[in-house]
C-alpha cells in the first residue's frame, strides 16, 4: 500500500500528466452528466417500462455500452457506437477500395482523410438510427403519454437533431482525450459506460444472494473470486504474445553491413488476441438474424423454434452459434488487420531477417503460418470468455446484469481500455525516472 500511495503522488508530481489526467476526467464527468440529461418533450416519470425491458438481453448490452443514456432517452442514448460502426466500416472498406488502400499508406495526412471520412459517416449512421431508435420507444414500453409535444414532427425533427448532435458531441469528446488526456478516448468512454451501470448490477445480486435466501454473503463471495480470476485470465489473453526473434545486420563505419551473425536480436511480437474485441461485436450484431428470420417464419415449426431459442442471450444454442461466429470472425479480422506481408517487407528494407527464413515471401508466409497457429488458441480462449456470462447464468444463477461482466466485450473493453492507459501513465513515469505503476521498488528520480 505504501509503494502505491508513493506511485500516485509521483503521478501528481508530474505536471504534465497531472494536467491530462484531470482533463480526461472533467471530460468523462461531462459525458456522464449528459447521459442523464432527457430529450425534451418526454416525461421522465413514465420511463420506468423502459428502463425494466433493456435491463436484460441485446438490449442491456447495448444500454451498459451507453452507461445507462439508451435506457434514458438521454441526448447521448446513442451513445458512441454509430461512430464504433462507422469506423469498422472504413477499416472494412479499405480492403477493397484502392482510394482507401492509397490513404492509409500516406501516413499522417492520410489518417486525418480518413477521420474525416469517418465523422461523415457517423453523421449518416447516426440519421438512420436516431429515428429509429425513437419510434423504437413505444415498443419498448414508453406509452403515448410521455411525449408531451406528441410523435408529430415538431417533436421528432428536433429530438434526430439532438440525438445526432449528442453522438457527434460524445465522439469530439472522444478525440479531445485521446489529445488533451491520457489514454484512447473513444474506449475510455465506452468504458465508463459499462462501470456505470456495475455499480446498480452488483448491489441488486447481492440484495438477491442476502435476501432471498440463495446462498448468502458466502455465496456472493465465491462469485466476486471467481470475476477476479475470470478478470485474471483476460488479462492473459490480452497481453500473450508470441516473440518472433529477429536478427539485424550490424551497420559499419563504412555504410556496408557486416555479416549478419553479428547483428542485434530482436523480437517481432504476434498477440495471441491480435483481433481484440472486434470478433463478439461482429457476431453480436449477427446474432441478430436468426431470431429475426424465425419471426419472420413462425408459421412453420422450425421458424417458432429460432425465435425461442435466439430471442435468450443465455441460451444453448444462442451460445454454441456465438461462439462458432466468433471463432470464425477472428481468422476473418486478424487476416485483414495483421499485414504479414508488410511486415515481412518492412523487416527486409530495414536489413532484418528471421533466423532460418528467407527475407521476402517466405518470411510473409512464415508470419502467416505462426499467426494462424497462435490464433485457433486465441478464439477458442475469447469464444469461451464471450459465452460465460450464460454458463454463470445457468450454473450459478447469477442475475442476468451482473452476470455480462463475467466476460464478453464488457469484461475485454474494461480490461484491454485499463491496460492501455496504465501503460500510457507507465511511460511517463519511466521517463521521468519513477517506478511504474504495475512495479515496485524505491523512487529512481535522480536527485
């Protein structure tokens, strides 16, 4: 506790970080009061039905990912994602669009052309949904009589503009504590979403534990270790890596390079989880369909039965289609976000080499090999993750909020986001001669 305290107040004592930690936590205080702030023309009291109906299922996901907006019909209940969605998009697109392929390879400017693209079309995502999510309401259980205007349009035109504007406002947020703070913005908001709601989620299971007579403190106990182990094993997963070693040619005093066995090692490190994320949020947004197609077939008796079985997150078959979609999504991501080719050319140029391997092709297809080697691991590890929340549902009838961060891409955001700034914070201390914050051991300052 003592090397800890002294840690903090060594972050303290760096001005500059001083200065980007309060300023990423007055913009995080900022986008937590305004998911709290209700779109004008709703009474607030009858929003009770729904906030019940997205306590649970896709809809809960995506109320914690807002931090509680969506089921507040606040001005930011979209959120973030319309800009998470538009940004995969882009990066998807790149893949087949040469004008995209040629931006990304002109470095800085080319990355402000693309962000720009991005913007643009997060503005179109967030016009297709905000209507959307508006006429939504009455299904979700928000009678006519809270919407004092009406459902005319002198209350929907105004209410898109807001919406729009609130994710738009949400997403310059983002970039300005990527800029301004410390740590990637967009996650950290997406973060602060999902810790807001755990809170809420934590004390109705352990009202339920007590009170009920399912187990008792002792059982609640059992689950809070078991959160910290499954918490310890994603951090496994997201930092494991395999080291590539690699071996550089040693420049001389001439310009020449001598032979290579006196050259400097090194490593090219190959995550185990090089996807992230992305993969659950990909079959997430599919697991829509089959649920979807059996309503749209319930006449027939196979059309009733994927309606019940996909309409529960926690299902078998939910979780065993989940699962597989996930596996498949992250050979799909890693392939396209993992240039083993340019990093085969770029290690060429540079003089490198792959003991053994052959600078060039065989290099590329050597990555290629050891990347879909360390990748059937690493899906297997993130589809087992993304499908505990239902098997703690199931096993150990935990309720279902306080369930989702048990795994899946609440529990992943909250620790790959972590993990990134405690890194971010790490650098500066190390710069400034300080133990890190994950290190112990005496002040290295020099005095």
């Amino acid at each position: 506790m003592k090397k800890f305290i002294e840690t903090i107040s060594n972050i303290w004592k760096i001005e500059e970080l001083r200065q980007r930690i309060l300023v990423t936590l007055g913009l995080l205080l900022v986008y937590r009061f305004g998911a709290q702030v209700v779109l004008p023309g709703i009474d607030t009291s009858q929003l009770a039905q729904l906030t019940s109906n997205t306590e649970n299922g896709i809809l809960g996901i995506l109320n914690a990912f807002t931090g509680g907006a969506f089921a507040n019909a606040s001005v930011f209940a979209l959120g973030i994602m319309p800009y998470i969605s538009a940004s995969i998009v882009v990066q998807l697109m790149g893949i087949a669009i040469p004008y995209l392929q040629k931006l990304q390879k002109e470095g800085e400017s080319g990355r402000k052309t693309i962000n720009q693209i991005t913007r643009w079309l997060t503005i179109a995502i967030c016009i297709v949904q905000a209507p959307a999510y508006l006429f939504g309401l009455g299904a979700l259980g928000v009678p006519d009589s809270a919407f004092v205007l009406g459902k005319g349009l002198d209350f929907i035109i105004p209410a898109v503009i807001i919406l729009v504007t609130g994710c738009v406002f949400a997403m310059w947020l983002g970039e300005k504590i990527t800029d301004k703070g410390i740590g990637n913005g967009i996650s950290l908001l997406i973060m602060i979403g999902i810790i807001a709601t755990m809170p809420q989620s934590f004390v109705q299971e352990f009202v339920s534990r007590t009170t009920n007579n399912t187990g008792g403190i002792m059982f609640m106990l059992i689950e809070v270790i078991i959160w910290f182990l499954v918490i310890l094993a994603s951090v496994l997963l997201v930092m494991a890596v395999r080291q590539i070693p690699v071996q550089y040619a040693r420049r001389t005093a001439s310009g020449g390079y001598e032979k290579n066995v006196m050259g400097s090692r090194q490593y090219i490190p190959l995550k185990l989880n090089a996807s992230g994320v992305m993969p659950i949020i990909f079959a997430q947004a599919i697991m829509f369909a089959p649920s979807l197609l059996g309503r749209t077939f319930n006449d027939t008796a196979a059309g009733q039965w994927m309606e019940v079985q996909f309409a529960d997150i926690f299902g078998l078959a939910y979780n065993i289609l989940f699962a597989v979609l996930i596996i498949i999504f992250t050979y799909f991501y890693t392939a396209i976000t993992v240039p083993t080719n340019k990093m085969a050319d770029d290690l060429k140029r540079s003089g490198g080499f792959i003991p053994g391997i052959r600078p060039g092709k065989e290099t590329g297809d050597y990555l290629d090999k050891i990347m879909s080697l360390i990748t059937l691991p690493g899906s297997v590890f993130l589809a087992l993750l993304a499908v505990l929340p239902a098997v703690v549902v199931k096993l150990m009838d935990v309720q279902a909020g306080w369930a989702l961060f048990y795994g899946g891409t609440s529990l992943l955001i909250m620790v790959g986001v972590a993990i990134d700034t405690v890194q971010q914070v790490n650098s500066y201390l190390l710069n400034r001669h300080y133990d890190g914050l994950m290190k112990t051991g005496k002040n290295r300052k020099v005095a």
